[in-house]
C-alpha cells in the first residue's frame, strides 16, 4: 500500500475502555476523531471487572449505566485482601453498590457508542512514529502491509502501561515493581465461591477469584515463594494448589483455556500533557489491582479531558482549560498509586510485625464507621474533588450527585445526568434568564425541582464531567455570565 495522509481532529492511540470512551465524546460532539489500535483483534486479557459508582455515574451520563449493570452482578459491600470489608450501600448516589461485570462488557458499550457517534477504529494499525509542531500532530502509523500518516490537531495516547505513544514523547515513566509472577486464568469450577468476588491473602500468597457471568471464571493468583519469568507458562497444579492454600479450596478448577502471567508496577509520567499530545489510563499511570480502581481511573480521566479537547478543537475553550487536565488528574493517580500500593503491601506483607500490622489495620477497619465510609468513597470514586485554585463556592470543584430537575415541557431530563448527556454544561437556576441561546451548543439551563429546597437561592454552573465548575447565591445576571464566559468561552451573541 503506498503512503498516504489521512486528516482528523484529534487521534486517540489505543482501544481499550479509556480510548473508546473518549473517542465517543469527542465523536458525539461533531469532532472528527479516529481510533488507532495496534492489536488486529479485540484483545481476550480481561483484568478489570469492578465497576465503581463515580464510573456508573460517568456512564449514566452518557447513557451506558443501566445497560452495562444488565450485564452483571451489583454488590453492596467489596471485600479486600484480609478482613477488610468495605460497606457500599449508604454511599451518596443512584449506584450505591460496586457493579461486577467482565470489562470486555465495558469496552461492548463504549464501542458501539463510538461508533454510533461517527468515530472511526482502525485495528491492526501500530503507531511508529510521531512529530508534532505548532499547528498539530503528525503520527506515522503501519497498517494493511504498508504506511500512513495521520495528521490531527491534537493525539491521546491510551496504549497501556507499555504506551508507544509516551515512549516516542521520550517522557519517563518512573516507579518499581510491587510483584511480579502473578498468574491469570480463565477456567471452570465445579462449585461457583460463596461471593460473587472472591479474594484472599495469607503467609502462601494472594487468589482472586471473578465470574464472567457465561460459566467462566477469571483466576488471579501469586504464590509468595515462588517467582517465574512472565514468560513462564501456568502449571494448573500450581495454580490449583495455591488457591486451596489461600482460599481452602480450588473449587474444582477445571478447563483452563487461557493462562498467562504478568508482573504488576506502581509508575505515574510526571506529566500527562506533551504540547498537543495527552496521555490517560494505564499509559499515564499503573498500580496494583488492589481495589480494582485501574479501569476507572482511566474512564474519569477520559471524562475530564474530553470535553476540553472538545472545546478546544471547537475554538471556544480558554487557552489554559487544556492544562487544568494534568493539574486535576495527575493528583487523582497519584492518590490511586498511594491507596492501592497500601492495600497490595498490607497483602504481600511477609515479616510478622508487618502482618500483625496488617491485622490491626484490618481490625480497625472493620469497627471505625468513619474510616470505613471515608474508604468506601475514595475507593468509589465519590470523593475525588478538583480544588479551586482560589476563594471559590464550598461546591466547587467537587462532584455533583444527580439533582432532580424540573420538568416544564415533554423531552426536559428529569434528572442532572440525563441532562449532561449531550455532552454540555447545566447551569441549575431558578432564573429563567435563557443563556442557552448565547452559549449555544455549550449549555443547558435547567432549575432544581425543588424550587424551595437547598438550592433555591443558588445558581450552579455543573461542568459536563459533572463536577461544579461555579456556584453562587444570589448573583447577579453580570456574575453568571462571567462565570459561563471563563468555562465556555465568549458567547456566541450579545
């Protein structure tokens, strides 16, 4: 095939459940944007099955959630490694529970969304080389027996941890090794475990046990005396007499059709913007799976940078919007490292004071209603919250649940995040004054159903991530249109 140059808006380097998120907002949102993935088939490596509530709300938002919780098993409470139990039910949110479904589930629904939007997945397309300058993104691309070029203005690299995207950036990706050897299967078992998730840790090493929902079952297992290469292949012996020593029984492992191993790092890039490029998910950051926040890290982050990149290939985003993603995210992960690399240490701990440690951790866990719940919303995603950089509303910056809204006329959402689901602002307000015609195409108005409740004097200006990007009591109409002008930029009429 000879060479030829293909043109987009923006270029996203990898499919997995981060790129094919942001391919759907930037698609949805009339931005051209093609998908480039160097695997020439949707990939069999399922590691993720926890779906989190601050995710669900993510997907809610763009109409996902309910279709994706059709699919598996919502639980209330999330054991970890040890006795560590962390309790769901009383979060703050329509999806007070931790959805267990196959990320293969995932990635199902973000495709078909992409590509309903007009987003374009090229497979079997392996990014060789990359340039950029002032004007945009040039990234050299081998596929179909020969080469192109692609041309955008901006690119995201969501390749994973082995990211040829960062690599060509040149950008480190510092951090070490939490374990190594960790042994994947998919597998029958002649009796399905007591809980739906099925983990534990002990003197032996750590198993981890999760349903695919078809008579399946995803196996993930370190022996603590043991280290092979990753290019070793699983005994299902070993294998099977590791989970009797962990868990006290195999469960009548049987039919292994896939095994691999894998060893699992704790790195973050020191910055997730180079110019016109961005990276997100697992090419921005890795951890331990302790916690299962991989995959929803990555979804959050997509979320905060889509609607930027939207604005910016649109001509309307401030000039500095695009960096708030490294100074809201690169936090988030670096928090994620620290709280999963706590629970991962806890479980590998191998001297005696570090497990007595561990089980006065665990004990207290089990007791202390407050840490529990603080636990449950940080490992939920509930709590992550972008700082205001000055004097600001107690609401910015933080997360919004799902306010209820009033309902004048037929199609108005009943409810904020069915109202987010065009990809837009909401400014919640009493006040009837109609800015959706001087942002059009950026915002929605809508008021809180309540009109006498805590937000009766209040005016909200909700970012289409759903976090607050300004709230005020009883401003002036000159106050919310200077509060509209720094998110969306300048109206499109006076």
């Amino acid at each position: 095939m000879a060479d030829r140059q293909l043109n987009s808006d923006v270029v996203v380097v990898g499919a997995g459940p981060t790129g094919l998120l942001l391919a759907g907002d930037l698609a949805a949102a009339g931005v051209r944007v093609t998908v480039l993935e160097k695997r020439g088939a949707e990939s069999n490596l399922t590691r993720a099955f926890a779906v989190h509530a601050r995710t669900l709300e993510q997907l809610d938002a763009r109409g996902l959630a309910d279709d994706l919780i059709a699919t598996g098993t919502p639980l209330s409470s999330l054991r970890l490694f040890g006795k560590v139990r962390v309790e769901l039910g009383d979060l703050p949110t329509r999806f007070p529970f931790v959805l267990i479904t196959p990320q293969s589930n995932t990635e199902r629904l973000l495709q078909e969304r992409a590509l309903k939007a007009g987003a374009v997945i090229r497979r079997g397309a392996e990014v060789v080389g990359l340039r950029q300058d002032a004007a945009g993104v040039r990234l050299d691309v081998r596929e179909d027996g020969g080469t192109a070029s692609y041309r955008a203005a901006y690119a995201v690299g969501t390749d994973g941890v082995h990211s040829t995207v960062r690599d060509l950036l040149g950008l480190p990706f510092p951090g070490t090794s939490v374990v190594d050897s960790v042994m994947l299967a998919d597998a029958r078992l002649e009796k399905a475990p007591e809980e739906v998730l099925t983990v534990g840790a002990n003197e032996a090493g750590f198993a981890f046990v999760a349903p695919f929902g078809d008579g399946w079952y995803r196996v993930i297992a370190w022996d603590r005396h043991r280290s092979l290469p990753d290019a070793a292949p699983v005994d299902p012996a070993e294998l099977t007499g590791l989970l009797r020593a962990v868990l006290g029984t195999d469960h009548g492992l049987h039919d292994v059709r896939w095994s691999s191993r894998f060893h699992s790092d704790e790195r973050q890039v020191p910055t997730y913007r180079s110019g016109r490029v961005f990276l997100a998910g697992d090419a921005a950051h890795c951890h331990s799976p302790a916690g299962g926040q991989g995959m929803n890290t990555g979804l959050q982050d997509a979320a905060n940078l889509g609607w930027k990149l939207v604005g910016a290939v649109q001509g309307w985003a401030p000039d500095a919007l695009l960096d708030t993603y490294q100074s809201e995210r690169h936090p988030v992960g670096k928090a994620v490292l620290r709280s999963s690399g706590a629970l991962i240490r806890v479980a590998l701990a191998q001297s005696l004071p570090a497990r007595v440690a561990g089980g006065v951790l665990t004990a207290a866990a089990d007791r202390l209603g407050p840490l529990t719940r603080f636990g449950a919303r940080a490992v939920s995603g509930l709590a992550v919250a972008y700082p205001p950089a000055g004097e600001a509303h107690p609401l910015v910056g933080r997360r919004i649940p799902d306010l209820r809204l009033a309902v004048d006329e037929p199609g108005d959402a009943p409810r904020l995040y069915e109202a987010l689901r065009g990809g837009r602002a909401v400014l919640v307000s009493n006040d009837e004054q109609p800015y959706t015609d001087q942002w059009a195409g950026r915002v929605v108005t809508a008021a809180p159903a309540d009109p006498h409740g805590k937000l009766r004097d209040t005016v909200l200006l909700v970012r289409p991530d759903g976090y607050a990007a300004w709230a005020a009591v009883d401003p002036t109409r000159t106050e919310v249109r200077a509060a509209l002008t720094a998110l969306l930029g300048r109206p499109t009429q006076p």
